[in-house]
C-alpha cells in the first residue's frame, strides 16, 4: 500500500470513528431535564494566576478542585463548554464503588504491587460512601439514594468467581456479601440470574446535577471557575505553565492537572492516547406504573449484570427506567439505540409492559487497555489524570481527592496510582473503532453463556 493510499485509509477510518460523535444530544438527556440549575459561571478573561489549573469540568476535575479549594489551595478550574457537559452528565448515574467484572483486589494487588494496589481498593471501596457524604455535606440536590449495587449473574459458572470476589473484598473490611439465584432473581425481577454481587454503600443519582453540586461547592469554597474557556495551547514558561484560552484570556499555574478524558482537544496527545473513546447510548422511558416497582429492583438497586455487553438498570424517583450501553456499529442512530437497549430490558422483565423511550442522549467516556486508572507526567509540573473506565463515579470522586491531598503537599506515598509516562495504544487514530470489533464477539459469548446456562437448568 503506498504511501498516499495508507493516508486515505487512515482518514477515512478518523471521520468513521468520530461518526458517533456527529449529534450532539447534551440538552436532550433526562438528566439536563431534572438538574437544578448550573452555577453561575463565565469564561476567562484577562490574565489569571493560580497555584493550580485543573482542565475539565467532569467529576474528576471538579472533586479534585472541591478538594483542593477545601484545603485552601488557589485553583482554578477551566472547563470548554459547561461542567459536565461531557461522559460525567451523560452517564446512567451508578455509584459503583468496583472496577469492571475482573479488576478485584488481588488482580489490583498483583497489577499495581502490594502497597499501591491496597491503596487503590480502599479508595476505591470507600469512595460509594464519599460520593454519598459529599451530597449531604454540600447540600447537592442530585436525586440521590444510596439503595445499592447489585451485580447480578448471567450465567451459573460464574459462581466461584463471585464467592471469590466477595471474599477478596470482605477481607478489607467491605460490607458485600453474595447473593443466592433466589435473592438475585428477587432483586432484580429477572428469571435469568443464577446470584448477584450486592454493595450496599453504591446507589444512583442524577450525574449532571451531581457535577454541577460539586462545582457550586467548589466555588463556595473559593476556587475559580471558569466555562466556556476552551484552552488552546498549554506552554511551560519558565517555571509556570501558560495556558491559552481559545478567544482570549490566560491561566498562568504553577502546576497543571488534566481531567478531559477523551475531549482534550490535542493538548496531551500522548496521554489521549492511552484510552479507547467508546460511544453509549443512554435511554429514559416515559414514567411507567409505580406497581411495577413491587417486583422490578423492588430495593431501588442499580444493576448492571456480568454479561460482556452488560445489561443495566435503574429506576428514577418519577418511576421511569434509565438504562443503555453500547451499538455492534459505529454509525448507529440514537433512535436505533432506544429500540435496542429497551428491547433488551423487555426479555430479561417480561412483566414490564412494551417500553417507550421518552429521552434518549449518546456520550463518549475513555477507556485504558487495562481498564485502570493512570496519572501521566506529561512535563515538570504537569499531569493528566484517567479514571473513568466505564465505571467513573465513585472512583473519579474518590481519585480526585486523592489527587487534591497530594497537589496541596502530599507525598507519592500516599497516592492510590503510581505515576506513569503516557502509554499510548497502537494506532490511536482507529481506536474509537475497537469496540466496534469487539462487540460482536462478546455479544456471541454472552448468548453462548446464557444457551449453556439453560440447559444445565432443564437437566
């Protein structure tokens, strides 16, 4: 292949893999419906000097500057559009206090050694609690309950890893314990669960309203922030790093933290580069009879099952049903999307009646190869930071106090994530497209699953 040719394929595999992209849905989301207000902010203008610029306005950013402004560090918080108008407003809203089915603690030990993987799991376990805490703290009115996570199971082999798993997290002191199929299939209302991991310190909330709370008490607090602030090139000059605002205006930081996952606009292509863009589709039914709630997550649990293509739920306080995920194809519609995600509901709940959607929204979040969390140093001063993996809330509220106590004077000691040198992916240009290979085939492992799960069941 020539030259020419192999610069053709690239760019056409680029506008293929930013198809999902194309619609923007932010206003059309359930959450951006049911938020209070956001705080008031604005853009920067004139020249601005901080201890600390921290670049995007998600959870991760804003609880690393909630924190930092809390222990009295000047900081600034600089986001390009609006707080959460990014994966953080657009998410099923799950406080997941885990990692993705795999990532357990001594997967964490093993992966990160001893010292730092402990540190991890226990920021990790704990940071459902955080979330929680942080609500009534600062009075965030996100539609929150803290009812639980279950994570029930698609298929009966998968018992041993969970007895495993809940014995792993027990030994630090976790509140998690193994659910019977009898109990997984009262938690759910789903005949096709065999048992179920249940944390009862996770829950769900309204994600945007969530974000915006934390940046109203990052203000409160005294930190600046600034919206509509897009920043445009990122210089070290001399020992402070310049920050360029797209259409005027300067940050001038001692140290910078980045927080934009995979919306960073170039200014750590490097670090960018570490994390596969998947593109979800999120769906909201209209409001459905309240009686269903009696067998449907009677407990108000968030669910999402062990499936490779997962199924999750969750009920909102008006008795709507929130649920998502991925398309086989990058071209998909967010129409198809509804048809599809509620389709899936209607098999695993046949006592729910035909389901309508009523919102619909796409987001993209970032994933590592490993599903981990990194901190990269991308200069003397300067580091971006990843933590979502597809399970961002409780770890990116928890990361991001972490990272606050060491920005304000911390040792790495006391850091849960080693830092790193960014580890790009192999031809990043067409990672947005790996799920898209990837889906199928785990889409044929879960039915492969479920097929042999009903077999041993009519032995």
């Amino acid at each position: 292949m020539s030259a020419r040719t192999r610069g053709y394929t690239a760019n056409i595999f680029e506008k293929l893999a930013e198809a999902p992209s194309s619609t923007e849905t932010f206003e059309s989301s359930l959450w951006h419906a049911k938020a209070p207000a956001a705080p008031e902010t604005g853009p920067v203008e004139g020249d601005i000097e901080v201890d600390v610029a921290v670049v995007g306005g998600g959870f991760l950013g804003a609880s690393t500057a909630l924190h930092l402004a809390e222990s009295g560090v000047d900081v600034a918080l600089i986001e390009a559009d609006e707080a959460g108008f990014g994966a953080s407003g657009r998410n099923t809203g799950f406080v997941v206090p885990n990692l993705l089915t795999g990532l357990d603690p001594r997967v964490m030990k093993d992966t990160l050694g001893p010292d730092v993987g402990d540190r991890l799991c226990r920021m990790l376990g704990e940071a459902g609690e955080l979330v929680f805490d942080l609500i009534e703290k600062h009075g965030i009115e996100c539609q929150s309950s803290q009812s639980g996570w279950i994570q029930p199971l698609h298929s009966p082999e998968k018992r041993a890893w969970l007895e495993d798993r809940v014995a792993q997290w027990q030994a630090m002191g976790r509140p998690v314990k193994a659910l019977s199929r009898e109990e997984a299939i009262a938690e759910t209302g789903s005949e096709g669960y065999h048992g179920a991991f249940l944390d009862p310190t996770g829950g769900h909330l309204n994600p945007l309203a969530y974000v915006r709370g934390l940046t109203a008490a990052a203000i409160k607090n005294g930190a600046k922030v600034f919206s509509s602030s897009r920043v445009g090139e990122m210089t070290k000059d001399g020992k402070s790093w310049l920050l360029r605002i797209e259409g005027g205006g300067t940050v001038r930081a001692n140290r910078i933290l980045l927080t934009t996952n995979v919306s960073g606009q170039g200014l750590s292509k490097p670090a960018e580069g570490t994390q596969f863009p998947i593109t979800l589709f999120q769906v909201a039914t209209a409001p459905l009879d309240p009686e269903l709630r009696k067998s449907v997550l009677p407990n108000n649990r968030s669910s999402a099952d062990t499936r490779k293509d997962l199924i999750a739920f969750r009920w909102t306080p008006d008795n709507r049903i929130v649920t998502g995920g991925l398309l086989a194809s990058p071209f998909g519609s967010a129409e198809r999307a509804r048809s599809h995600h509620l389709n899936r509901l209607n098999e695993i709940l046949p006592q729910l009646p035909k389901l309508e959607a009523e919102y619909g929204w796409q987001g993209r979040l970032g994933a590592a190869r490993d599903f981990m969390p990194r901190l990269m140093d991308i200069g003397e001063g300067a580091w971006s930071a990843i933590a979502c993996n597809g399970r961002g809330m409780a770890m990116t509220t928890g990361l991001g106090k972490a990272l606050a106590r060491w920005l304000a004077g911390g040792s790495n000691e006391q850091l849960p994530i080693s830092i790193t040198k960014p580890d790009p992916v192999a031809l990043p240009s067409l990672a947005p497209l790996a799920f898209s290979v990837w889906l199928p085939l785990n889409r044929w492992k879960d039915k492969r699953d479920i097929v042999r799960a009903k077999r041993l069941q009519s032995r």
